[in-house]
C-alpha cells in the first residue's frame, strides 16, 4: 500500500452505545492512548465533487487545525481505501483557511459538529463519534482506521485482517462487516449538487463493503 493512503471502515450505530463501546476497546488488553475531542468540520466543494475539510477541535490544548483533501480511486466501489493528505494550518487563520479554499475553487458546502472518542493502538484508531449536523440531527458512528504512518508497510489483505481482528471485539455492539457503510460523511451530509457530482456508486448508505 503507498503512502498518504486512509484505511478506514466506518459503521452508523443505533442509540448512543458509547459507554458499551468503551468498556469493550478497553478490555482489549493491549496499550492504548485515549483522547477526546469536539467542535466543527467544514466543507468545501467544486462542481466536479471533491472537496476540502477544515478541522480544528474546540477542545484540543495543542491549538491543531488541519486542512485535508480526500480521493478514492477512479471506480472505486467503497471509501474504505483513499488517498488522504492533511495539512496543518495552526497558524492560520479561519478566514485565511477559507480565502485559500476559494481561491482554489472551492466554496462551502456544509458543516457537521463531531463529538469523538478515539483509541489509539498501535496498528489502528477506533473512535465513536456522534455527529450533529446543521438540523440538529445527531447520529452515531464507529470507525476503524489504521495508522497511516506504518499502512505503507502492510499488503491489503494484512490491512483487512486488522480491521477483522477489531471487528471481532466490537461485534456485540453490532460492528460487523455486514454493516459497513460504503459512504463517507461527505457523501452522506453534503448538499444536493455536490452529491450528484460526488464519486459514488451506490446511493444506498449501507451496503456490503467486502473485505
């Protein structure tokens, strides 16, 4: 696998089962380093359909923010492998984040408020979030994402055995590789004219994802 690559399988949860995800991650038994953190995404777009995302948590003491662009292969059937490059713009203010954006292109599209509770092992992230979007509508999600810094090292077939090898622990939460969701949350939030344009074969949110 090169690099820059995002491995991630992502699931939408009925009801709020953060604390029965927790309980399960950390009865794992391996290290892990925990972390939560809130606040905005924003979204850009252009007519063809890709887009930017602005991140910057409310709550991080580090002041991260990051401007990141996102890509799957051309026909891909799923957004489980895409090429992810993230940039960070901690110095940068968000009326300069957004100048550059349009600049390029770009123009909002939307915002989503995201509430995370993410793991970090060794080979893989696994975060619950709940997301909120500009309704007030809140749903639930889980991610598996393997870490981007060693995925290079990794063949597909060892990077689905990971995502297996979680799957398994969180199972009784339903976390199954029947419920992986073919689309990313830009597919699934974005406003009508970039979704039409949005590389997406299925216009179903879940299907199966093989792997």
């Amino acid at each position: 696998m090169q690099k820059h690559t995002e491995f991630e399988t992502k699931y939408r949860i009925e009801g709020d089962k953060v604390f029965e995800f927790k309980q399960l991650v950390e009865s794992i038994g391996e290290p892990y380093e925990f972390v939560y953190v809130q606040g905005p995404d924003w979204y850009y777009t252009k007519p063809d359909g890709s887009f930017l995302r602005y991140r910057k948590a409310e709550n991080d003491k580090s002041n991260r923010a990051e401007l990141t662009m996102k890509s799957k292969p051309k026909g891909a059937e799923h957004n489980v492998i895409r090429k992810e490059v993230n940039l960070r713009v901690d110095k940068n203010k968000f009326h300069t984040v957004e100048a550059f954006a349009t600049m390029l292109g770009y123009q909002f599209n939307f915002k989503i408020w995201k509430m995370c509770h993410i793991y970090n092992f060794n080979d893989a992230t696994l975060v619950f979030y709940t997301v909120r979007d500009e309704k007030g509508t809140m749903t639930h999600f889980v991610e598996i994402e393997l870490d981007e810094d060693n995925i290079h090292k990794l063949t597909e077939e060892e990077a689905w055995n990971i995502v297996r090898k979680y799957e398994r622990v969180l199972a009784p939460i339903g976390i199954t590789h029947r419920h992986r969701l073919n689309k990313s949350l830009f597919e699934m939030y974005a406003n009508d004219i970039a979704k039409e344009n949005a590389i997406s074969f299925d216009k179903k949110d879940m299907e199966l994802v093989n792997g």
